[in-house]
C-alpha cells in the first residue's frame, strides 16, 4: 500500500514553454501533498506544500507564479512549471500524507526529470 | 531554523560488513522525529527507519538500526550485513512535532563492494 506515482518520469521542453508534472496518491487518500526539488548530487529542497481543494503554501524564494501548484483531488496534485527556463531544469519529487492525520508519514513518488533545452 | 548535517560525502563498505553513516541535528523543539530515507540509482525515496523523540529506545529494523544521542542530538544509522543492494544515497530528515515539513541533510553516498 501507499503507492505514489509521477508522470511523466522524464521530460524535455523547450524554453519558454510551460510543462506540467502529475503526482497521485494510487491506493489511499492524501490531503496534503508536498514538492521537492532535487538538484544532481544534492538533497531535497521543499517547494510546496499543497492541501486538497485550498492554495498551496510555498517555501521562502520559490516563485508562486512560476510554479503553480493545484491539488483538485485527494489523488491528484499537479505541478506546473511556467515559462521554463534551462535553470528549472532539475529532478522534482512529489510526496504526499497519508490519512489519518496523525501518521505524518510522507510516501514518496518516483520522481520526474525535467530538462529544458 | 532546524538544520540537518551529514559530515560523510561518501562511505564505502564490504559487503557483509557493518557500516555507520553520521547524522547531527540543530533543533530546541523537545517534540520531533527523525529518519533515515535511502534513494537507490532509481531515485525513489524510500524510508528506512524512523525515531520518535520521546522514546529512548533506538528504532531497529531488521538490518538497519540507529544510535539515537538525543542530548548530543546526534543520530546514527547502523547497517549490519551490508548487501550490494544497500548502495544508495541516504538522507537523514528531521521533523517537528505539529509539523509536516521534513528537514533533509546533503546526504551520504554509501557504496557496498563485493
């Protein structure tokens, strides 16, 4: 149980055009779904935190308007890069808690690469 | 702010071997966790093992246990038996009480020889 998955796994554009990640909670039910970047070599760094059907909250110095966050369901959080540039290019990970609310466990999906050319 | 520090880069290990990977941590909350996730070559982050502040006893699974200094705020991972299947990245992580964020460290490049 707790399975996440991402698509796409692996993703080229172009610069300046705008893609758009898909994390979902496959076999339970997440209210809260967390976005990290990974840069090679290096840790996860927390983007975003997103609850079900409310605006996400982002971290200090991660622009809002460049990477908009939707969480429609309690499956599905997506994660839109706008007007990407070659910086953006990077490994982004979703995560997402499980119910009940006192578990705190985040179970992680399998990560989607990003290259911007 | 809480901070998570893993002074070893990169560790190696023969296999069957035993192998320690560091972990520090910076908090004044009395209320937290702590973990051990590992992110193979695939990339998915897996958790290892996890440590609840107020228990004083160090979390153990199977292989994998801990040494949990909570004064020293120091927090350890034990492999026994290493397997080449353990090679990996591992990230120690940090959360307070009341919180859903994870604070991760750089992490620790383990590499397990045959």
């Amino acid at each position: 149980g707790a399975v996440v998955s991402q698509h796409p796994s692996w993703v080229i554009c172009k610069s300046g055009t705008s893609v758009k990640i898909e994390c979902r909670s496959l076999d339970f039910q997440a209210t809260t779904m967390f976005w990290y970047r990974q840069f090679p070599k290096q840790s996860l760094m927390l983007m975003a935190t997103s609850n079900e059907g409310s605006k996400a909250t982002y971290e200090q110095g991660v622009e809002k308007d460049k990477f908009l966050i939707n969480h429609a369901s309690l499956t599905l959080s997506t994660l839109t890069v706008t007007s990407a540039h070659p910086e953006d290019s990077s490994f982004y990970i979703c995560s997402a808690r499980d119910r009940p609310l006192l578990t705190y466990e985040q179970y992680f999906g399998p990560g989607t690469r990003l290259t911007v050319t | 702010a809480q901070t998570v520090t893993q002074s070893q880069p990169e560790m190696s290990v023969q296999e069957a071997e035993t192998v320690t990977l560091s972990c520090t941590y910076d908090t004044s909350e009395s209320d937290y966790y702590l973990f051990w996730y590992k992110q193979p070559p695939s990339r998915q982050m897996i958790l290892v093992i996890r440590q609840e502040a107020y228990k004083q006893q160090n979390a153990t699974e199977n292989r994998f246990s801990v040494n949990f200094q909570k004064a020293a705020k120091s927090f350890s991972l034990k492999i026994s038996d290493s397997q080449l299947g353990d090679a990996a990245m591992y990230f120690c992580a940090y959360r307070r009480g009341g919180s859903e964020k994870l604070v991760f460290g750089k992490g620790t490049k383990l590499t397990v020889n045959p």
